[in-house]
C-alpha cells in the first residue's frame, strides 16, 4: 500500500513527518512518498539514519501556509506539496494521504481535486472527540457552515460506518447535536434532520444535549460544520482556561502548592486524556479518495497513527461502503460544485 | 418598587423564593408580592420570623412545570403562579417579575403576555457566563433557534445596553460568536449579521471563535439561540466531566488523596467562579415589562440577587433606552407574533 504524505504541513514540519513516516514503514509495512522539498526531506531521512526503499519522494516547489484563502490556494498553488499529493491519490498513484497542513486548503482540496462521491452532496470533516468513555465521533467539524438535513443525514451514515470500521465500535450509537432531547426540539435543520436520521439504517437513538456530549453516550456526533466548530473550539478553549484558573488557585498559598505537585502526574495523565491528537487524525469522509487530516501540532507519533489509520480505511474499503450505502438511499443530489 | 416573585419555581422552591424574599426587602427595600399557594407562602413567612408589611401574597392555583410544552401551558394554565406574575407586570401593577420556574415556559409568557417592545422582533434570553476575567453577557441562550441578521443586530444593541447599565461596564465590547475571526467568515447568518453590527451604535469589535469566549476577551456575546445553548450546556457538561474526571484521577494513588485534600479549597473557590449562580439571573430582553429568570437551582440568596437585579433594571430604565435606541435603527420589523 502506498501512502503519500505531506512533507512540509504542520507545526513541527519535516522533523515529524519524515520521523513518522520511517516508523510507520517499519511497524506498517507499508510504502510512503513524501512530499515537499527534496533537498530537506532527504537531509531529514539521512539525520533519522534511513537507507531502506520504501520512501519514494517527490519535490514540491510551493506549501500552502494556513494563511492563505483555502480554495484560492489550492487553485493557484499547482506546485504544492498538497496539490500534488491530492493528485496523487485521485490519479490512484497513492492509496491515500495524509497531510497536517491548513485544515481549510485540505478540504477545498479533497473537494476540488478527489472530488466527491457519487451521491454525496458535501463531504464532511470528522473529528475523534474525547469523551470520559473513551471517544466519540464528531461530524461535520468545520467543512460545511450552511447545511440542509440530508446532508446531515449522509455525514450520519458516513460517520456510522467510518465509527464502525476503523474505530472498531459495533452498531455504533448516532446522536444528533440538538438543544433538547425530545423529538421536535430545535431549529429547522434539526428537526428535518431529526426525521431522516430516524428513517436511515443506522443506529439512530436520537437527539443528544450539548452537556452529554462530554460523557461519551453517543458514538457518532451528527452536527453541520459551524455547530461542529463552536464545539471544538469551545471544549479546547475551555480545558485550557479550566486549567489556568486551576493554577491561579493552587498558586494562591504553599498549601496548596504541595497538593498541586503531588497531582502533577495525575494532572498529566488527565491532559493527556482529553489531548485529541491521542486520538489520531481527521478523516475527510466523503470524498473518492482516503485524506486524511492529521493535527497542525503532529509529531512524528501522530503522523505515524495518521497513516496507520489511512491503512485500516483503505483496508476496510470505507469508500465503497459509504458508496453502497448512500446509492441505496437514492433521492435527487446537489450537483453545484462548490469551487 | 413592586417586584412580583413566583413563589413556586425552582428546585427549592418556598424556601429559597420566601427567604430570598424578605432578605430582599430589607436590603434592597423593595415592596415584594408572592405568588403561589397562599397557605404554604404564609407558613413559610412564618418560619422566617417575619412581621412587616412589605410581602402581598396572591394566590394562584396551578403551577407550570419544566415537563409541560411551555406555550400551552401558558395558555392553558391562567391560573398558575407564572402567568399570573407576567400579568402583573403587564397592567403595571408590578415593576418587574422574578421567576426561577421553568425556562421555556417563562420565554413564551414573557412574548405572549408581557409582549415585545415596539421594533424588537424577537426577545432573547441573556446569560451571564464566566469567565477568566469575570462574566460576558451570553444572547440569545436559547429563545429563538433559527434567527434572522436582523435579529442578531437587535441581540446585540439589548445587550450592549444591559451590559453598560446593569453590569456596570462602560462601551461594551460586543463580539458576533463564528468561527473565524476575519469578516466574511461563517455561515450566511453570520456574514449577514456581521454587516450589521458593524454599522450599529455598539463597541463592535469583531467575530469571537469559541476557543476564545471563556477568555473573557468580549463582553456581549451574540448568536443565535441554538448556538447559544449549545455553548452553555456544552459549557457546563465539560466543567462537570473535568471534575469528575479529575477526580477520578486523584483518587488512584494515596499521594494524590493528600494533594486533592490539601487543594480542597482551591477547588471550591474555582467551582464558585464557574457556577453562573453566581452572576445573578438572565434577564429576558425585548418584552416591555421587566422578566427575570432565576436560575432553577437558587438558594434565598440568588433569589435576592435576581430581585436586586430587577430593580436595577427598572431604575435605569433599561426598557427605554432599548426602545430608543431600536426606535432609531427605523426599517421593517416582523409582525407575526409566535403564538
């Protein structure tokens, strides 16, 4: 199996993807091309003493920063680690592939250049959310602002059985993200959607308040794209200045500055916990191809856990099953493009 | 100043409404009429050693529950202590109403019987929530789940005219709540309504990503009802799944037992910054009379503080500056009312 990775992406850059992807050619057996500048990325497999075959690499003479218009980019930037490794995976050079760069560029990618799958009307980004049960499954995490209830409806199906395959949970439970648990609660999108989940085949078990999403009910997490990113962002805000306020406390005496170092290990492990790059990385879910979003702050553990879950979903043969699915449901789809 | 209190609401009910009552009129030297079941007001009063002549009790023979659908209850329920209250408020024979009983319920009466005041389209409901450096004013939190731009821009004007008189803080930093910081970031709403509030009399100062709202950064916070709830109860379902997962952490070593013991009181400190009880109740804004929402879990003490919040409310005339300030804004408004 061949997986390409950008190179360049991420906040720790080539020290992580090239280390990740050494390691995950020798616990996955499997072959990696790497994207980006030839002259570094050589240098960088040099320094981690590397000499098998496995690693194709392919220059790239442009990297689309996090700064840049997402769509903008992905149209002016041909030269890119990130365009060409999208090609790659749409032309079926690469099995997959796996990037830690702009979150925006990458979904305007896979849509742009994978394209989506026949029946699917937007892709959706899916995020790993730790809960105290373990994680559960978030979708859409930030791809789609403005929804209609069948796309939640397919972001639901899609999510069952991504939940199912690569996260290994058994007739996963979908929740969808509403502000009462009754049937009929909510804004317009949700009730409709309340109706088509009930009617899909899957595990439906109905509307989940945001104040249980923390306690793991659900497996799956159906919401559009601005609900979704509200809630990443606010439990990612919130466990930091949770932990801040929690400081100030316990710097306030000498008291409770014994007490805070005694916790110091069971602080760590509780951070750790709630660390959702420990989850591994963002499939886009939806799209003809395997991407797959790896967190900007990767290091090479994460990118190796990135392209081992980019394995099990080409393994698993996710694609084709959310095809049967979604061809089954039938129905008249949105043709418009979004670029 | 007559403040009218449901004596009913509340998951103390009597003994928080009674007490909380009489501490009122003597700090705050207000005139208060009770609302509910007549004989239970009096002994309850009775319990309080109380003897002046300041508390008027009216009897009212049902009592709306938080399990009843609120708008037929309210319609169905003339005699409950709720609709009572609101009408008081309505024929002017009270100033304002203070309520700790069922959220939804006290929306719908609030538009139903209190009505909007002149221009306002929707009536919102305003949470104070904490944060780093204190409390921003949260609208709406959950009265109106699909909302037009229009709607936001006069969320937002209430609020920053809320936020000035009653929480004392000068040129209010309005931020719009998205997910992204730049203009044009969003969903249509929120493109929308970005527009708006940047041409309004306000402090706007721009989008706020959730990652940054317990920061403190903004001091009225605007969405729509649906996203709004979503971020209180996600909110308050994290802060509870943090502790229990903290302590679930420090109970796992005899080391840690000692820590957590010797930071018991930093604990509670940080709990009682969390806990929006605290921060007084959410005052519903828009309606032509003054309605506050005690939070369902007040003691005699935030039961005071909502009272004492309704007389600060009526004293600066909030309802005025509303009505002038929207009065100006001039265009069409929605005439449809929703019940």
């Amino acid at each position: 199996m061949i997986i390409a990775v950008d190179a360049m992406g991420g906040d720790q850059g080539l020290l992580a993807t090239v280390k990740g992807s050494i390691e995950a050619i020798k616990e996955l057996g499997v072959n990696i091309i790497l994207i980006g500048n030839e002259e570094k990325i050589k240098n960088e497999i040099l320094k981690n003493n590397y000499c098998g075959s496995d690693i194709e690499i392919i220059n790239a003479e442009e990297v689309i920063t996090n700064d840049e218009e997402p769509a903008m980019a992905i149209r002016r930037k041909k030269k890119s680690s990130m365009v060409i490794g999208l090609n790659l995976v749409k032309e079926g050079s690469a099995d997959a592939f796996v990037s830690s760069g702009s979150t925006g560029a990458l979904l305007a990618g896979g849509l742009f250049i994978v394209k989506r799958i026949k029946g699917i009307d937007r892709a959706a980004l899916a995020i790993p959310y730790p809960t105290k049960r373990g994680v559960s499954l978030l979708l859409d995490a930030g791809a789609n602002t403005d929804c209609k209830a069948k796309y939640l409806q397919q972001f639901a199906i899609m999510g069952s059985i991504y939940t199912e395959k690569i996260l290994n949970i058994g007739n996963p439970k979908v929740s969808l993200i509403n502000i009462g648990t009754e049937e009929g609660k909510g804004n317009e999108l949700s009730k409709e959607a309340y109706l088509l989940l009930r009617s899909s085949n899957i595990n439906f078990v109905g509307n989940i308040e945001a104040r249980d999403i923390p306690e793991g009910v659900a497996d799956v997490l159906v919401c559009d794209g601005f609900v979704g990113n509200i809630i990443l962002k606010l439990t990612e805000g919130l466990a930091m200045s949770i932990f801040s306020m929690l400081k100030d406390e316990f710097m306030s005496s000498i008291k409770s500055k014994i007490g805070a170092l005694l916790l110091k290990s069971g602080f760590k492990k509780f951070k750790k916990r709630l660390d959702y790059t420990e989850y591994g990385g963002a499939p886009l879910l939806g799209t003809r191809g395997v991407v797959i979003k790896a967190h900007g702050s990767s290091d090479a553990k994460a990118i190796k856990n990135a392209i081992k879950q980019a394995k099990v979903f080409v393994e698993n043969k996710v694609i084709e099953k959310i095809e049967d699915e979604i061809s089954s449901l039938g129905g008249n789809h949105d043709t418009e493009e979004r670029f």
